[in-house]
C-alpha cells in the first residue's frame, strides 16, 4: 500500500511570512538586535522583499561593467586568478636576493621589497641600533645595495611592490640600478606601496618621514614623473588596511580609503594632469577581517562607489580609469596568540571573503604572525590555504557566485550608505586634507578602536581561546625559532656602507643635495623642479637613502604624528 | 578603579610609550586609554623614542611605572633602558613591556629587570592591576631608597 502524497496550496508570501514571524519569535527568544562591525543591523532573514531582481542592472550588472560590483574585468578569477604576493624582506641585500631567488624558483613572478624599519623611518644602517638592523626587513640603503638585491636578475622582469613612503628612495635606487644595467625604464614594473602618506598620517605611523605639507608636494611630483617617465608603474597604492588595522570599521575604513583616493586625485587634477591617465595607475590595499558578510560587502560596495566617483567628481572617460583594482591583506588583528593554529581557520575565513569580495592580488597571513615574525612552516601553510581554495574548494570557477544573494545585495546596499554618509562628512570639512589637518579621521578611528576593544572586554564579542573557549591550562608556547640576521654580516654590510660612501664623488653628491634642496624650495609645479625627479638623479649620482630623507626633512620639515589617545 | 590604584595617592604616574623604530602605536594608546581610565596619570608619547629621552621624561615626570609598547623587535632595546634607569639613579621605577614579544625573548627582557611581559588578549584588568601593584612597589622603594 502506497502512501498518499500530501499536496497543499503553495501560501501567498504574506500570510508565510507572517506564520513564520510567529514561529522565529517563538524560537529565538530576546535575542536583541545584532549589529556588524560597521553598526549596520542584521536581520535573521533576507527575502526578495528586501532586495529583488528588478534591481539587477541598476545594483549589479555585468562583470566588467558599470557598476562594477560584481568585479572590474569580464572573467574575472575565472580567466586569471589573483597574484599571489607575499612579503619579501630580511636582513642584508644578500639575504634578500636569496630569497627572491627562491621565489622565483618555485614560480613566482611577483615579487615585493620589504625594507627594515630603519629604512621605514629615514635613516641609513650606520644611523640606528646594530641589533635592530634587518630584523623586520632588508637593509637597502644605496644604489650598490640594490644592485645586490637584483643580483642574477633581470629588473625589467619582474613586476615588484616596493614598500616605499615618499620619498620614494627605494624606487629611485632600482632606477638607478636600470641605468647601471641598460635596462630601460619603460620596462619596470610594480607599485610604489606605502605612497599614501594621508593614511600615516592617520592611522600607521610607522612610514612617514616628512611634515603633510612637503609629502603632499612629493606624492604630487612622483605622480607625475612615474606618467612620464614609468608607464609599467603605480604611483600610488591608497591603503584602507592601515585605517583598519588602526581600528576603523571596514565601513569608515573604505570611507577613509576613498576619502583619500579623491584627495589625490584632486591634487593630480589641480597640477594639471588628465584623470584618464593618471586614475588607472591607482591601486587599493584593503584590510580583510574575519567579519565575512560585511567584508564582501564592503568590497563591492567600495567598487561600485569608485567607479561613480571617477565618473561624477572627475569625468572619467577612460573606462580603465572606472577598475577599482585593489590588493587584500587578511587581517592580524583578528590573530590571537593563544592556541595559535586556530589562526589557520581564521586566515582561510578572512580570505574566502577577500576572493568573493573580487580581489586582484592576495596577502595570507602566516598563524604565528602574531608571536614573531612568520616561520618558513608558517608562510608555507599560508600560501598553500590559497591554492587550497583556488584549486580543491572550487572557489573561482563562478564570478562573484554570491551575488544576487538577498543578504548580501542588501547588505552591500546598507554598506554604500554608510561609506556615502562618511564620505560626505569628511566633504563637509573640506575633503580629506583639510579633515587629517582637524584630527577628524584619526579621532573617529580612535573611538572605533577602543569601542571594538570595549566589545571584547565585555564578551560581547567572542575571540575564541582569548575571551571564550579558553583552555583551562594554556599550554605554553613552543619556543620559536626566530630568525636574526647574522650579526657579523650585518657589521660587514655597515663597513661597506661606508666604504661606499667614502670612495663615491663627494662633489656629484653635494651638487645633486643642493639642486635636490632648491626643488623642494620651488614652488610647487614649477617646470624642471620636480622633487621626485631631482631624488632619482641624487640615487643615480650615489646618494644614499638617509641622506635623501635628511635632505628633504630638512626642507620640508619632519613628520609628526597628528594624533594622541 | 582597581584596589591597587586606589592603594596610593596621588595615583600612579605612569609612561606609555615606545623606543626604536617601529610606529604600530594602536596597541600602546589603547593600553594608555585603559590606565587613565582607571584612574592614573599616563604620560603618553609618540613612538620612536630615544632610550635617553625615555629616562628624561621618566625623570622629569617622576614616574612610577614605564611602559613599552613593542610590535617589532624595539623590545630588544629594553636592556638598555633598564641600565639607563639605574645610572639615571632612576632604578627604583618599574618597567612593563607588551606586545609581540616571542618567549625566548621574553626570559631574557625579565633577567634584565623588567618587570612583566603583556601579550596579545592579556586581559585589561590584569594590565591595570599589575601597573597599580607595580607602582606601589617603585613608590615603596623609592622611600627606602
């Protein structure tokens, strides 16, 4: 005997929604409004009466075109996924160029330059403490010096980041370096990161060595020497990660990032430069946390936003000038030192968010990043959480496959009103300068920051194995196996140093300071007195980098941070 | 406020800052904001400071408890700041370091004479409790001294 199948009318959408109201208020209890990182209240349930398809071409469109949320290229990760693009930095120039060496071999086509803090902050090897030297970074200080880091390789084939504030010092010794070799400069490639002063200023002090005046002149000159003279490079590579980090929401973070975006471009534009040359050399660099929705959401709100801005402020035409290309690094802050593996699930939830969010290039955090600098075991598990999601989960083969999610159309909807609201706040005081100037960003940032850390004290927001889950006895951590740079070569690389300054012409080196000083005392825009150009020349004529930041702090005056608790 | 704040008066003074090169200074204002809202006197400054500058303004300001924020290796600086102290005559005054500091490193920063090591998620209240303890300390040691 079979059973008889049970057949109901299909209910209208009314009376289901109700009848299911009923039974969630039964079930959920006092619940209380949940709310994301960026303040935004999230429902339990998002139905077609929240976002619906009649507004697919206008929220969402196609890959490739206007509006851009659901990614900047026709085939996005399905035709070429993201570079994969870790950081590169340790000890000597010879330690470096090992391991550039070792990257390529393994395939790598990227790479980047990461310097140690001394260089971060201005100064050559012979100007700070031996045991700080080359622990975060490599020494790079003169054009030899970069000349051992690309030792046996080809500087017009390799695309690199260069984590390089302005004034730009390390750029100039690679250009240098091109010169030495015959390598034309039509043929280097990368991005000159940590040009985006503003977001020093604001939030990452780490980078900047010249007062806002003086930086916002030099940014302004290597823009234009980069589109002269640099086809293959990006000038600028505007970083909302250090505003995140710093403790904004990811809402006032891609706010902030955007905010400053205009400022620059406005800037280019006020020189006298086209914003459909200068704008498809601009690059992002945003900040992944573990807040997965919200991050997705604050990507495509962020893409669909720019390409309207270049539209509307700056009359783009050039629909290269519309790509909101952008780098995602995930999130340390979100690591915790206790019970350190779980880092590993964290990294893979903050980057499947970075690669739904339609990302260009990819940072993994390694798990112990926030016990020392990362073990090769650590970066190793890194880069292959990527290939793990690349090639086992499947997580390319669709382009933006969450799209047309009612959740997250309406989240990333609630996403760009709250970036809007921001952005027209920092308007109001007269654009992103002028805001930095008052302490506007750096005070909502700071309230954002302890607010956040308020939410964990109080447990309402969950760290596992730090305010919850935690284990009865920690065990202690292994001891890890720290790499220092070799002590010995590090005194061998400053008696180079200085051997090489000893045997440069003293009289090219006086004359390209001076003609340096003269540019920075020009007024800015001056025919044959851009400060950028004038740096390249000093690095070719063997100036070294600190003396290259001296220069330009004594002109311009030094950098101070804008900000107090 | 903790018991330990209250136990003194005037209330603890206390210096957050950091030495060497690194800038990360998220860390070290959170941790200024978290002792000044329990009730203590923090004298808060940039980053990159000069060890001697440290003790200057240690001096000058007559602080109970000095505290160094630490993100890269600047930590490896702490030695000598602990000898600066002790030469400025200064010795008596407690030294906290927080951070991303490896525990290899860690054993080696308290032989030199610091105080207590903060990690990543240390809870707030232990922060605060600890530099009010410590401050009682370099309080009473300064008066037998």
């Amino acid at each position: 005997m079979s059973e008889q199948p049970v057949q109901l009318p299909l209910p209208g959408f009314e009376s289901a929604r109700a009848e299911w109201r009923r039974d969630y208020d039964g079930q959920a209890g006092q619940d209380g409004i949940l709310r994301n990182r960026s303040g935004i209240e999230i429902k339990p349930l998002y139905t077609c009466e929240d976002w619906g398809e009649e507004r697919y071409m206008e929220d969402l469109g196609f890959p490739g075109q206007l509006p851009m949320t659901r990614g900047i290229y026709p085939s996005m990760h399905r035709g070429r996924t993201w570079t994969q693009r870790q950081l590169v930095g340790f000890g000597t120039p010879e330690d470096y160029n090992r391991r550039l060496k070792t990257i390529l071999a393994a395939g790598g086509t990227a790479g980047s330059l990461i310097p140690c803090n001394s260089v971060y902050r201005g100064y050559d090897c012979d100007e700070v403490e031996l045991p700080l030297l080359g622990t975060c970074g490599a020494v790079v200080n003169t054009v030899d010096d970069m000349d051992l880091c690309y030792r046996d390789i080809g500087v017009g084939e390799l695309s690199t980041a260069v984590n390089d504030p302005l004034p730009f010092t390390l750029l100039a010794l690679l250009l240098a370096v091109a010169e030495r070799r015959d390598v034309p400069w039509s043929r280097i490639t990368g991005t000159s990161n940590q040009s985006d002063y503003i977001s020093h200023f604001v939030a990452n002090h780490m980078f900047f060595r010249i007062a806002l005046p003086g930086s916002r002149r030099v940014l302004v000159d290597h823009v234009e020497f980069c589109q002269t003279h640099l086809p293959g490079w990006n000038p600028i590579s505007v970083v909302g990660q250090h505003m995140q980090q710093g403790g904004a929401t990811p809402a006032e973070a891609m706010a902030l990032t955007l905010c400053t975006a205009i400022q620059y471009a406005e800037d280019c534009r006020a020189r006298g430069m086209d914003p459909d040359v200068f704008l498809p050399r601009f690059t992002f660099f945003f900040d992944i946390s573990i807040s997965f929705f919200e991050e997705i959401a604050k990507l495509r709100a962020g893409r669909r936003l720019w390409q309207r801005i270049v539209r509307e402020r700056f009359g783009a035409k050039n629909p290269k000038a519309w790509r909101f290309k952008f780098h995602a690094q995930t999130s340390g802050v979100d690591l915790t030192r206790q019970q350190p593996l779980n880092n590993v699930a964290r990294v893979a939830v903050q980057a499947v968010a970075g690669i739904f969010g339609g990302l260009q290039s990819l940072h993994t955090d390694a798990y112990d990043e926030v016990l020392s600098v990362p073990t090769e075991e650590a970066a190793r598990i890194a880069i292959a959480t990527q290939n793990i999601l690349r090639e086992e989960a499947h997580l390319t083969d669709v382009i933006d496959p969450l799209g047309g999610s009612y959740y997250l159309e309406t989240l990333t909807n609630r996403m760009e009103e709250e970036i809007e609201a921001t952005i027209a706040r920092i308007d109001a005081v007269g654009g992103m300068f002028a805001a930095v100037e008052a302490g506007r960003p750096q005070d909502m940032i700071g309230k954002s920051a302890l607010a956040f850390q308020q939410k964990i004290d109080s447990g309402q927001e969950t760290i596992v194995g730090v305010n919850k889950y935690r284990e009865a006895e920690e065990p202690t951590t292994a001891p890890s196996p720290l790499e220092r740079p070799d002590q010995g070569a590090m005194e061998a690389h400053i008696a180079r140093f200085r051997a090489f300054k000893a045997e440069r012409s003293q009289a090219a080196v006086t004359a390209a300071l001076d003609t340096l000083a003269r540019a920075a005392n020009a007024v800015s825009g001056t025919p044959g007195q851009n400060v950028y150009e004038k740096v390249v020349e000093a690095a070719m004529a063997g100036v070294t980098h600190g003396e290259l930041c001296a220069c330009l702090r004594r002109e311009f005056g030094f950098g101070q941070p804008l900000v107090m608790p | 406020m903790s018991d330990s704040t209250k136990s003194i008066s005037p209330p603890p003074r206390v210096l957050v800052t950091k030495i060497g090169l690194d800038g990360h200074d998220r860390g070290s204002r959170i941790v200024a904001a978290y002792l000044r809202d329990a009730g203590m006197e923090v004298i808060y400054t940039a980053p990159w400071q000069k060890i001697e500058a440290v003790v200057k303004l240690a001096v000058e300001e007559d602080v109970d408890v000095i505290g160094v924020s630490s993100l890269a290796t600047d930590h490896l600086l702490l030695p000598d700041l602990m000898a600066a102290l002790g030469e400025a005559g200064f010795g008596h005054v407690k030294v906290v370091a927080g951070g991303i500091i490896p525990d290899g490193d860690e054993a080696e920063l308290l032989r030199a004479g610091v105080s207590r090591v903060f990690h990543p998620g240390s809870p707030r209240e232990d922060i605060v409790a600890t530099v009010g303890d410590l401050a009682t300390q370099a309080r009473a040691a300064c008066a037998n001294g």
